[in-house]
C-alpha cells in the first residue's frame, strides 16, 4: 500500500508520537506542539507511520528524509535476482568432450543463481528406447557438472524427448 508521506501542516492528527531530532523519544504530545518544535529546530515535521495508533512522527530535515528513503529503495532494488531457466540440449549420442563442455556452461550458469532445463533430444526410433536407459543418458551429464545441484524436477516425457530440471542447493 503505497502512501503519500505527509509534513508539517498535511499531517491531520491531533495527537502524535514524536521523535526528536536526536532520535530521542519525545512521547505523545499534541499536533502544534509537535509544529512549534519542529519549527524552533529549524527542520520539518514528518510523518513516518500514518497507521499507528496515534501516528509516529519525526523531526528532521525533509531532504534528508528523500534522500535516505530513495536509498533504500534502490538498496532493495538490487537485491532482487532474477533468475531464468537456461536450456542444454543433448541428445544420445552426444560425445564425452561435448558433454564435459555443456557440463562446465551448466556449472557456471547455477554459481549465478539460474535453473537449468536438461533437453535429452531424442529422433525417431530413439523416442522408443528403454527408459532405464534414457535416463542412464542424463546421469552422465548430471554426474559431469561442476557445481552442486538438485533435481527441482524429475525427468519427463515431453515431445521432444526427456526433460530434467535443475537448480542451485
């Protein structure tokens, strides 16, 4: 829920719970007092928590207060990862040197935090073969990767052949 924050004279409350310049705890005085010390320190009067019960006000320089909260927004804005599923496809017949490659590009994608969708690509009569087998197929290339891993999901039929999800422990 996002609010507009009120200063000085915008704040409708007759009763407050102010906070000094210092950070001292003033206690529950009325609306002009609050004004009237705020004004004698120079700085502005401004409402940090609009829903408490009264409200929490503090004094201190409305600049000051913009710029600490445009902080810590972009601190949280930078927080947040997004992660996307990356794809290796392999199909069965798929060399040892060319799966250490896929392997070693698998590593490096869940240090960063991704998924990984294992694509086992399967032609014709290979979609036919044994599943025991298939998934021997997908083993070898799950044993090969670097980084440690976990099965978020287990392998699927799906039209192109067997599908295996993985990510980051």
């Amino acid at each position: 829920m996002l609010h507009k924050t009120r200063i000085n004279k915008a704040i409708s409350a007759p009763e407050l719970r102010v906070i000094g310049e210092d950070g001292e705890n003033v206690g529950v005085i009325s609306l002009t007092d609050a004004l009237s010390r705020a004004e004698a320190a120079g700085l502005d009067l401004i409402e940090i928590s609009p829903f408490a019960t009264p409200p929490v006000a503090k004094i201190m320089d409305y600049g000051k207060f913009q710029y600490a909260e445009n902080k810590k927004q972009k601190e949280a804005k930078s927080k947040i990862r997004n992660v996307e599923t990356k794809a290796i496809q392999l199909t069965i017949g798929t060399g040892d040197h060319d799966l250490l490659l896929k392997a070693k590009k698998a590593g490096e994608w869940l240090r960063e935090g991704h998924r990984i969708k294992i694509d086992l690509f399967l032609r014709g009569r290979a979609k036919y073969m044994d599943a025991k087998f298939l998934k021997e197929r997908l083993e070898r290339i799950l044993k090969l990767i670097p980084e440690g891993h976990k099965i978020a999901e287990q392998a699927q039929k799906s039209p192109k052949g067997l599908t295996l999800v993985i990510e980051k422990q």
